[in-house]
C-alpha cells in the first residue's frame, strides 16, 4: 500500500482521505466486535438442543435465568442468579474501593512526592511493567506464599500464631480479592496520575499561602481535580471484575461462582442461546454502572 | 498527617506515603520473584519452600512436555501470533491516529466504539466472536451441501482459529491502546514542523516518511510493545474465540489446576522473562529513537 501511495505522490501530491485511513481500524470493530455483539443479541432469542442452535424468536433463555427470582426458597435464599450477581457486584465494590485508595496514593507519591521527572519516570515504569506480564503467572505466584504450606502459614505456625495453617488464604474470595488488587491496582494509579500531574502546582501553593491544612489542600483541591482519573481508573476495574471468570477461577480453585463463569461454562457446554441472554444482562448491568460513572467527563479531552 | 508545618518541598504525609509506595511495590514483583527463586527448585523440591537444592531441574522436565500438552507448540504459537498482532496493530492504529487528526466522518462513533471495546467485559466479546464464527461455520456448511461441493465437506471443519477468530479478538483489545496511545502523541504534537515541510515543497507522503513518521517513531514503537505483550498473554477474549488449538497463556490457566510441581514455575520464569524481554528491547529503541532525533 506504501509503495503504490509512493509512486502515486511522485507524481502528483495526492491525499488519501481521512475515511480510507481509518478503514482497516474500522473494520477490525466492525467485524469483531459490533457485529458479535450483535449476534450476541440476535441469539439470546433462540431456542437450542443437544445438537444446535434454532432459530427463532423467544423469551426462554431470559425466562429460565430468572425462574423462581420473584421469591425465596425455603432456605430464605434467592435464585441463582441474582445471588451470582449479588456476590460479584460485592467483589467488584471491595476491590474498586482497595484499589481506588492504593492507587490514589500510588499516583499521589508519585506525582507531588518525588522531585526529579528522571525519577517519576522510573518508578511510574516500575509501577507499571508488572502489566505486561502475563496474568496467570501473577496469580499462581501466590501459591508459594498463601498455600497450605506456604511462606504465610509458615511463619505463622513458626510464630506460634497459630497451631494449624490458615486454610483460607488461599482458593477463597480473599485471594480472589487480593489477586484482583495486585493485577487492576495500575488501572487506578495511571488515569489518577495523568489527572494530577496536570494539576497547576501554583493552586497548591496558593491553598496552603491561604491556611489550609493538608487534609484541606487534598480534599478540596487536588480530589477535584483528579476526578476525571478516578472515574476513568474506577470504570476499568469495576468492568473487568464484573465480567471476570479467569481470575476467579484460578484464584477461587474454581469454586466461587461469578457471572464471567456462567457464561463460559455455558458457552462450553454450547448452550449458546443461555449463555448470550447472560452475557446481554451483564452487559446491561456493566452499562448502567459506566453511565453512572461517565456522566461526569469527557474521556478524549484528557489523553 | 495533618502536619501544618510540614516543609516547603516535602508534602505532608511524605513518609507514609514512602511507606506505601515501598510496600506497594514489594506487593507487585514480591510474588514474580517467589516463583523465579523457586523454577530453579532442586529435583526433590515441592511447590512451596524451602528449597531442596538448586538445580534446572524443573526446565528439563518442561522441556520433555508437561502430560498431554506441548508447550513448545504452544509457545511457537503465542509468539508468532504476537508478532502478527504486534504488526497489525502498530500499522492500524498509526493510520487511525493520522485519520482522526483530519477531517473524519464518524470520528465519534468509532472513537465510542473504541471505548466500548476497551472497557467490555472480555467474556462478552468472545462469546460474540467464538459464536459469529460457529454460525459462519453452519452457513458454510449448508452452502457445501447445496452445491454438493462433498470434497470441501468432508475436509472442512471450522473457520475457528489462530489467525481467523483468535487474531481478530487480540485486535479489539490492542488496537484501543494503540489508538489511545496516537490521540495522546498528536495532542502533544507541532502541527508547525509538518507545515514548515509543506511550505517547503514535500509531498503529503514525504511529509509523513521525514518528518512526521521519525518524531512519532519512538510512540510507535510503544504501540507495538501493547500490541505484543497485551497478546502474548491474553486469555479472556480469546478463550471462546478459539478453535482446536490453545495459546500458551491458555494452555497456562489448564496447567494451574493440573501440575502440582515446580515445572508450572520454570513455565512462568520462561513467559516472564520474554515479556520483560521485550519491554526492556522496547525501552531500547525508543531511547535510540529519540535520540536520532535531537
């Protein structure tokens, strides 16, 4: 394409427009994302068998989702569903809100704590090559410390802490949650540091000149203005939570339910029609949660 | 905290904040070097410490192949997908950023789609992907059968796969950094270098290949280092979007449940050392990047 660009141009300076340019790019999300999306859509309304998928226009898939939601069972527990989602939308919250304060100190060191750009450079790759590593080697890099006979539980029995090894660091909701906070902390520290390093230095000087105390200077000063980071860090970690099944898995011994996991497990026993009704709730849900979020700014003003 | 007396350069808090930093960061890489020190664990050694000797014991074993699963093959796989997805993405997202800087009709839109693939749950794309090919399958089928072309039906048996499905399910979460990345590197960038070229005489294109290709030349390459390492070891948008054959991140996420010896630790120090690998490669040829041009 270059070449013949370059031989056109030599001999007269010709300009490709700007919708041939992006049409590679275009295509890429037309083909794999929109029209998935749609077919997502379109299936949800079908009926299925052992065999294959029929065509056809029903409510089925959504109504099984959420048969015997409308009241509890005789154990005082709602259906599974709204219980899947109960849990997951619990995790996301405890995770956004850990990572929300340890990225937002994270990005505040960094951005008003160090003096040298050389040295804000360096840490903030520190910070950030853990993310370009694969995930699953992160997360099985717990075993050694939190498993039975891990470092953890060593030390404790050593200490005499304990007199046997805590079974529940490790393959329950809180090495879930602790792995979550290792992985999807950078989605926090990156947007809130962009945000304050943008913030005039001078309105600082000027709240402390003015009297106020530190407390004040953060909470009525530099939270403001790092509002935008925070809504963008807090989009990218409640969206990937709520949809997670990798993490969960691995790090819950596959045994904590999650929405995520409906849908592969669905989509593994090629129960299409039930799994793209699932993945259409959760992408409603995962909506409504951003529109909250987003109503607030304008993300392109801030690259 | 609340200290009002804190000193002029040193904010208040500095030393929890130090603190916290210093722990975070121990936090991050703490884990990644537990099970570097232990893939070297000696041949009587377990999964957890101490160690039973020193020794590439474990690197061997991986070697021979971990029960069913071919790593090598794998590995081969993931790489040359990552270089594939490392190209389209560094060609495409250069070229969307140069769109967008001009006059784009729909801009908006694909810019929101964007966004929207960037921040979709990774489970729904690849469902959307894993059954938009099933159903290109059936459609395929059926159309074999019609026209009674029984060899194609015999041999065919899916459009699943590395470079159809799977590469197209990489794209939609590289290509959003990329894009990303080119609106951050054109906001910061002089409009007035490429208009003193133009003033001079260049063509569009020479424009491009001299001036505006060698200052946005290091970004570039950052755009690249995304597109390989966010493929190198992705897993959700790929795991439904997949056919036959499994990536190695894929093949990965099986062993965790599966091998119960270091050799799943000498597997990670492998994949790990390529990544950094390839992020300090990349550091490399931005900082020579840069400096041709000052």
């Amino acid at each position: 394409m270059t070449t013949q660009q370059n031989t056109q141009n030599s001999v007269a300076p010709l300009r490709i427009s700007a919708g041939w340019q992006a049409t590679p790019y275009s295509m890429v999300f037309l083909l794999f994302f929109l029209i998935p999306l749609g077919l997502i859509l379109m299936v949800s309304f079908w009926e299925f068998n052992e065999y294959e998928m029929i065509p056809t226009f029903t409510w089925h898939s959504y109504i099984s989702i959420f048969e015997g939601c409308t009241q509890l069972n005789e154990y005082g527990d709602t259906c599974v569903t709204l219980k899947t989602y109960g849990s997951t939308i619990r995790i996301s919250l405890i995770v956004w809100f850990i990572t929300l304060i340890l990225g937002f100190s994270v990005a505040y060191f960094l951005a008003f704590c160090v003096r040298t750009t050389a040295m804000q450079t360096m840490l903030f790759v520190l910070c950030t090559v853990p993310f370009w590593t694969s995930n699953v080697i992160r997360m099985i890099s717990w075993i050694p410390l939190l498993g039975r006979n891990g470092l953890v539980n060593q030390s404790l029995v050593g200490m005499g802490l304990v007199d046997q090894p805590v079974e529940w660091l490790l393959f329950s909701e809180f090495s879930v949650v602790l792995a979550f906070v290792h992985l999807y902390t950078m989605f926090m520290i990156v947007p809130i540091f962009n945000s304050m390093m943008r913030i005039d230095r001078s309105l600082i000087e000027a709240a402390t000149d003015n009297g106020a105390t530190a407390w004040q200077t953060l909470w009525n000063v530099i939270i403001p203005l790092s509002r935008t980071g925070i809504i963008i860090g807090s989009i990218f970690v409640i969206t990937i939570v709520m949809g997670d099944f990798v993490t969960i898995g691995v790090m819950g011994g596959q045994q904590i339910a999650s929405v995520g996991k409906i849908i592969q497990v669905q989509t593994s026993f090629l129960q299409f029609p039930l799994a793209a009704a699932n993945a259409v709730i959760l992408l409603l849900v995962v909506l409504m949660i951003i529109w909250g979020l987003t109503r607030l700014v304008d993300i392109r003003k801030e690259l | 905290m609340a200290n009002q007396n804190f000193e002029p350069k040193r904010p208040a808090g500095y030393v929890g904040l130090l603190t916290v930093f210093v722990l975070f960061v121990i936090f991050l890489y703490g884990p990644m070097a537990t099970i570097f020190i232990l893939s070297f664990q000696g041949p009587d050694g377990g999964l957890t410490f101490p160690l039973q000797g020193v020794s590439l014991h474990w690197f061997y074993k991986l070697a021979e192949g971990l029960g069913v699963v071919d790593i090598g093959a794998a590995l081969k796989r993931s790489l040359v997908l990552g270089l594939v997805v490392m190209s389209f993405t560094m060609v495409m997202s250069v070229l969307a950023g140069l769109a967008f800087r001009k006059k784009l009709r729909g801009g908006n839109a694909l810019f929101y789609v964007t966004v929207a693939s960037l921040i979709m749950p990774s489970i729904i794309v690849s469902l959307g992907i894993g059954l938009q090919f099933r159903l290109l399958d059936s459609a395929l089928k059926w159309c074999f059968e019609y026209f009674a072309m029984t060899g194609m039906l015999d041999t065919f048996g899916t459009s699943l796969g590395l470079y159809s499905s799977a590469l197209g399910a990489h794209l939609t979460w590289t290509l959003p950094f990329g894009l990303l990345i080119m609106f951050a590197v054109f906001n910061r960038f002089n409009p007035a270098y490429e208009e003193a070229a133009q003033d001079l005489g260049a063509t569009h294109w020479q424009t491009f290949k001299h001036v505006v290709f060698p200052l946005i030349a290091p970004s570039v390459v950052g755009v690249g280092m995304f597109g390989f390492t966010l493929s190198w070891d992705e897993i959700a948008r790929t795991s439904q979007a997949i056919g036959d054959v499994n990536t190695l991140p894929l093949e990965l996420q099986g062993l965790t449940t599966t091998v119960t010896n270091p050799a799943i630790y000498a597997l990670g120090s492998i994949t790990t050392m390529v990544s950094f690998l390839v992020i300090g490669l990349t550091m490399l040829a931005v900082k020579l990047l840069s400096k041709r041009r000052t």
